[in-house]
C-alpha cells in the first residue's frame, strides 16, 4: 500500500546552481575567517605547538562537501529515498553537474597562498589562517647596564737620572809631558858630560862625534833619564790638577831623584854584580860630589819646575771643563725630568 500523501507525481526540487555554490562557499570563507580571529583572541594553542595550516585545495574539498549537504537538505524530509518512484516514462534524471567543473571554479589559483584571486564573478579564495601562540611575546626592552670602567691607577715612570760627571785628571798629560821633559834632561845631561870631558881635555873637536855615540850606549846617561821620568809622572800623578805652586816646591823631589839615578846609572855601568860590596860602596861614595851628579840635580829641578808649569796650565783648563759640567749637571738635575717627543 502506498502512502495516500505521497508526493507521487510532484515535482522534485532541483538542485541549486553553481552561483548559490559560490555564494555559500564566500560564506565559508567568511565564517573561516571569523573563527581564525576567535582562535587569536581565545589563545588557546601553546605558544610551543606547531601552527595548522588549512591549504586552498582543503577549502575547497570543504566547500563540495558543504555543496553535497546542502543539495540532500533541500528534498523534503517526510518523503522516503525507496518511496519516490520515478515514472516509466519519464526522462531519467540529468546528472548533478560537478562544482568544481564550471568555469568559476576553474578561474581558482590554488598555487597562491598570499594574496586572494579575484575575479568578475569568481570567489575569493583567502590564504588559510595561521593560529598564533597562546600568549603573545612581548619583548622586553633591552637596558644597557653602564659600563663600570675603573679609573686606571696611574703608573709610575720611571727616569733614570743623569748621571753625575767624572772629573777629568790630568795624569795622563803629566806623563805625556814627562817624555817630552826627559828627552830634555836627556840632552842637557849629555851636554853637561861633553863639557866637563872637554874641560879635562878627554873631548876634542876631532873625537866629539865618537864620544856621543860612546854615551848614548853607556848605562850612565840612560839610568839617569828613566828615573828622571819615572820621578816626574809619579810627581805629575800626585799633582794632577793641581797649581803651579805644587811643581815648584815638590819638584826638589824629581831633582834628588835624578841625583840618584846619576849614582844608580854608574853602579850600572860598573857594573854593580861584578863589584863586592866595599868596592859599590867606594864607587856609589867617588860620585857624590861629581859635577855630573850636581848637574843631575839641577837640571832635575828645573825641568820639573817649567815642564810642571806646562802641566800646571792643562790642570787648569781641565778643572774649568770639570766645573762646567758639574754645573750643566746641577742644571739638569733642577729642571727635572723633561718629555721629549721624537
């Protein structure tokens, strides 16, 4: 038996068409749109978890479904799917066109996720919606602590001071002069032995050559010479910067030292190593008073008493030099250390 309200012979409802799809699917679109809001504000998703990302081909798979829906929806709800009996005779159903096969449809770029597809009438396809974090991150300012920079102790410098002068001496120019004073005693006691043989008539005009020659390889001209020198440096190193004065007075030293070395010179001769005692004795007594050993003597004396006048003036000069730098030094030492830029 059938149902005497059956909607035998009535007109079914057809389904609705591609624009209602598109419109239902911009409404989609927009309710997506809202949700994705309420999602920010309710920060629901950890800030850790990964973001979902709806593709454009999901939303689309969506929108058929919702199409698909909405087209079972539209039959009534009281009449059956096994009571809707299609006459015999009449033309079979046309089949539901697909979607996503209209041209509309076919308009989408689904390859673009930035920015939305627009076209006359086709939808507008949003790039899907990125959940953010749950709560959002704030940065935080960033506060340069000052730099502590500790004052740097100031460090000592260290000067090396001047140092003080040395005085010069004048030891070496009494020397120098010395050679020079007894290269003189030298020739005036030569001249001395010459004179007193040629008084006793041992000199003549004819022999003066070979006696000279005779003398200068003898014993008793040169030991006189040495001691001489010797005496004059040794006085010269005592002296040293000192006056004039100083050579005047002691200079009877080197002249009783030439003196002795007149003696010394004809022990020398003799010689002395081959004589005994009383026989040194006996020489050394026979020269005391010989006009050679007086001459020894005097020439002594007085060469010590110019040739130390010489010696006196350097000292002099030496000492001026000396005194000069002491006060360069005593100025350097009041002006303090100076920085010098190279």
């Amino acid at each position: 038996m059938s149902d005497p309200k059956s909607s035998y012979g009535e007109p079914v409802e057809e389904p609705h068409g591609v624009d209602d799809v598109v419109g239902r699917a911009n409404e989609g679109l927009a309710e997506a749109e809202a949700a994705r809001r309420d999602a920010v504000d309710a920060e629901t998703t950890s800030a850790d978890a990964p973001a979902a990302v709806e593709t454009p081909h999901d939303a689309a798979r969506g929108l058929a479904d919702r199409a698909t829906a909405d087209r079972s929806t539209a039959e009534p709800a009281d009449v059956a799917a096994d009571e809707i009996v299609q006459p015999a005779t009449a033309a079979p159903a046309e089949a539901e066109p697909d979607p996503w096969a209209s041209p509309e449809a076919a308009s989408l770029d689904y390859a673009s996720t930035a920015a939305p597809v627009a076209a006359d009438d086709a939808p507008t396809v949003v790039a899907a919606p990125v959940v953010a974090p749950s709560e959002p991150v704030v940065a935080e300012p960033v506060v340069a602590e000052p730099a502590v920079v500790a004052a740097a102790a100031p460090q000592p410098i260290f000067v090396q001071a001047p140092e003080a002068p040395r005085p010069r001496g004048n030891r070496a120019a009494a020397g120098a002069i010395g050679l020079l004073a007894a290269l003189a005693f030298a020739v005036l006691y030569l001249a001395v032995w010459l004179g007193v043989d040629a008084i006793e008539g041992d000199v003549t005009g004819e022999n003066v050559g070979t006696t000279v020659l005779g003398a200068l390889s003898t014993w008793s001209l040169w030991v006189p010479v040495v001691v001489f020198f010797f005496a004059f440096w040794l006085l010269g190193a005592i002296i040293n910067r000192g006056r004039w004065g100083a050579w005047v007075i002691l200079g009877i030293l080197v002249g009783i030292a030439a003196y002795g070395g007149h003696i010394l010179g004809a022990l020398f001769q003799a010689p002395f190593w081959e004589l005994t005692a009383s026989q040194g004795g006996d020489l050394a007594e026979a020269e005391l008073l010989t006009p050679l050993a007086i001459a020894a003597f005097v020439i002594g004396r007085e060469l010590t008493i110019w040739f130390g006048a010489w010696a006196a003036a350097r000292a002099a000069r030496v000492t001026e030099l000396n005194i000069e730098a002491q006060r360069e030094y005593e100025r350097t030492l009041e002006a303090g250390p100076q920085l010098v830029r190279a």
